[in-house]
C-alpha cells in the first residue's frame, strides 16, 4: 500500500494534475482499493484539516498582500529601495532584491512579491541594458523571499504541523531571510561588474528623506504585526486581521490609490489564492493521514536512523532531498507531507524544531524559482518576455547561491534560533 501511495501521487503529477487533486485521489484510491478505512474518512479528515484557528490567518495575509499591492505600495518600495542600493554596480537588479525584501514583509507570498515587483522593476531592468533572462531570473529568485520573511504562509503551516509557536516560527525567518537576500545582491553585483549596465546617479540624503517617509507606513506594517504577535498583544490570526484593516485604510485613505471599484477584483483573486491553499491543505491533510496510518514515518525513521549516524549526513540529505521535491511540489504540500516524516527523524537527533522547519521552508522557497514548476519563473517569463528554458538556464547561478545559504542556515543553528530565543 506505501507503494501504490507513493507511484499513484507520481503518475498523477507527471499527467499534469493539480496538486490538490493529485494528493486527494491518491489518498482515497489507496484507502478504497487497501480497505484501510471507511470512506467517510476522505472528507472527515479533509474538512479537519483545515479547521484550525491558526490557518485563518492565511486568507487575512493574502488578502492584506493584495490591498497592498493595489494601493500603491509597490512603487514606494522601488523608490525608496532605490535611494538605498540603485547608484551602486548592479543597483537596479539590488533594487528589487531589496524591494521584495521589504514587500515580503507585508504580503507573505512569493509569487504575489514576484508580480509585484517584477511588473516595475523587470522592464525598467531591461531598458537599463540588462540582459532581459537575467532580469526575470534575478526578480523570481527575489520573489521567493515572500514564503522566508515573516509573515509567511509556509511558516504558518509548517508550525502548526510541528505544534510550534507561529510567532516563534515568524522571527526564526527573519535573519535566514536577510542572509538570503544579501547573497541574492552579492551575486547581482558581482554579475554586473561583468557587463554594461546603466548606472543611477548616487541619492542625497534629502532623496533617501523623502522616499523614506513616502514607504513609511508600508516599513511599518510588519514591524506592527511581528511586534504585536511576539509582545503577546494579539495571536497570528489577529495579526493578519489587522494588517488588512491596516492595508486598506493605508492604501485607500492614506495614499489614495484603492477605489471602490477595485475592491470587487482585490476581493475575487484573494478568494481564488486562498481557495487554493486552503484545498491542497485539505488533500495534504488526508494524504498524511494515510502516511500516518500505513506507519510510513516510523519506517522511514528506523531506516535513516540504522543507516545514518551523523547528524551532518543526515541534514545534508534532507537539503538535497527538499531541493528535489521542491521541483515538483508546491511548498504547502509538500511541508504538510513531508513535515511528519522527517520532523521525528530532525527531534532525534538533537535538532530543534524551529531550526529544521528553516531548514524546510528555505529549501521549499528555491522551488519557486526552479523548474518545472516554479511559479516565481512563469510570472516573471510572462512579465519579461522570456522562455522558461532559457529563463531555466539563468535561474541556475541563483539556485547555487541559494542552496549555498540553506547549508549555511543549516549548520548555524544561531541564525534561526536566537530571536526567538531572545
């Protein structure tokens, strides 16, 4: 039955199902033709999956990320950002590094940092005289931050399959998120040394000034829902409430750029992400109840454990093991799959849970830019102009320097342990 469990998600994934879908008809093909249990168990599990408190905080943060995004965040970022990094070599590509760093604090999506952004800043790249796949790739690996820095909707999952704290989870992704940023613009430097690119004349003090205080309300967002969640003030899912109340008077009242008649499509495409999510956690769900059942984590764990006695090995292999699956499964499926089978394995070992589920998340956040299923790469293929094979080609130094930093947060425990320690 493990077998058949495993080929049918598969097979279903290779035919080119969604992967809600294929998780859901695998898990009740396996219960039906195993006889493991009632039926009625597909949509009692489905339905408790996703009957949590902690997970309304999903749609609260998508739909906040989207009230930013239509009013007028965006490009506030970019010119504050601008004002930062844009006169150095590699500015503009540094630009929307540091951008979605900031963007990501406030939407909580990769692909949403990645449209966001990409939309200004992937032309304004291009017609700068970067090379147009460099561009895209450049702004796809920056968009994965948005599931690294808090709030993060795989962070969310991952602690309330590890029973963790979310806000603990939330600050444990703060340095590993900054690190990967400031080796995202390492490497954007380091490559525009080698070409020709426009400069931007260097920013006065007055420049940063002003930009500043036109981004200021957008900083702020994130320093207001960390701050509550960690001071005690209000729970994750309170905090996303508020950052929607917070995006919606900032972008309608404030800065003035959300209209009436745009609340109907803000309202439509946050339903639709969180519909989403919210079914593949559904389909995970039952999935790993089906895990759970034919003792598939106990296997797993007796088999790596007898094999494998260094510690050093074993995180190793889960960083390549979460590369790989990160290709081919949606970060959501894949934490709430893989987060049962693993987690013991980290716990008996010595690793904390807040540490591994950086390790996880991190990992999962490269498959946003990696084919074939990145969606980081088709949202900037479509914004660029660019194939996905050669936009595949270019993305291959960012995942290097990415996969460099997980080993990095991999083996440093202190990057992501000591602010939720403190």
């Amino acid at each position: 039955m493990v077998a058949l469990l495993f080929v049918l998600l598969a097979v279903l994934l290779l035919i080119g199902l969604p992967i809600a879908f294929a998780l859901g008809l695998a898990a009740t093909a396996t219960i039906w033709l195993g006889d493991l249990m009632p039926m009625l168990i597909v949509p009692q599990e489905m339905i408790r999956s996703v009957n949590s408190f902690a997970l309304l905080a999903i749609p609260f943060f998508i739909l906040a990320g989207f009230l930013m995004q239509h009013g007028g965040i965006s490009r506030r970022l970019v010119d504050f950002s601008n004002t930062l990094v844009g006169s150095m070599t590699g500015g503009l590509a540094m630009v929307a590094i540091v951008t979605s760093l900031f963007f990501a604090a406030i939407s909580g999506s990769g692909t949403a940092t990645t449209a966001a952004i990409g939309a200004i800043l992937i032309p304004a790249m291009i017609a700068k005289g970067y090379n147009a796949n460099f561009a895209a790739a450049n702004q796809a690996a920056a968009g994965s931050l948005g599931v690294i820095i808090p709030p993060s909707i795989p962070l969310i999952l991952y602690a309330i399959s590890a029973n963790v704290s979310v806000g603990d989870m939330f600050m444990a992704g703060v340095l590993p998120g900054i690190l990967v940023a400031a080796a995202l613009m390492l490497y954007a430097h380091l490559y525009s040394r080698r070409v020709t690119t426009a400069r931007e004349d260097p920013s006065s003090a007055l420049d940063m000034l002003v930009a500043g205080r036109k981004a200021i309300l957008a900083i702020l967002m994130p320093l207001l829902v960390l701050g509550g969640i960690y001071g005690g003030i209000f729970t994750p899912t309170e905090a996303a409430v508020i950052a929607v109340v917070y995006s919606f008077l900032v972008g309608a009242l404030v800065y003035r750029e959300i209209r009436l008649r745009d609340i109907p499509e803000i309202l439509q495409k946050s339903a639709v992400t969180s519909a989403v999510i919210l079914s593949i956690i559904a389909a995970a769900g039952l999935y790993g109840r089906i895990i759970q059942t034919l003792g598939v984590p106990a296997m797993v764990s007796d088999l790596v454990i007898g094999s494998i006695a260094s510690v050093i090995i074993f995180i190793v292999l889960v960083n390549v093991l979460l590369l790989i699956v990160g290709m081919f499964i949606e970060a959501a499926a894949a934490i709430l799959i893989f987060v049962p089978i693993l987690l013991p394995i980290a716990l008996s070992f010595g690793i904390s849970p807040i540490h591994f589920g950086i390790i996880m998340v991190v990992n999962l956040a490269m498959g946003m830019f990696t084919p074939p299923v990145g969606l980081n790469l088709f949202v900037a293929s479509q914004i660029s102009g660019s194939g996905i094979a050669k936009l595949s080609r270019s993305v291959v130094p960012f995942v290097i320097v990415t996969f460099a930093v997980v080993l990095v947060i991999s083996f440093v425990p202190f990057l992501s342990t000591w602010l939720p320690s403190r």
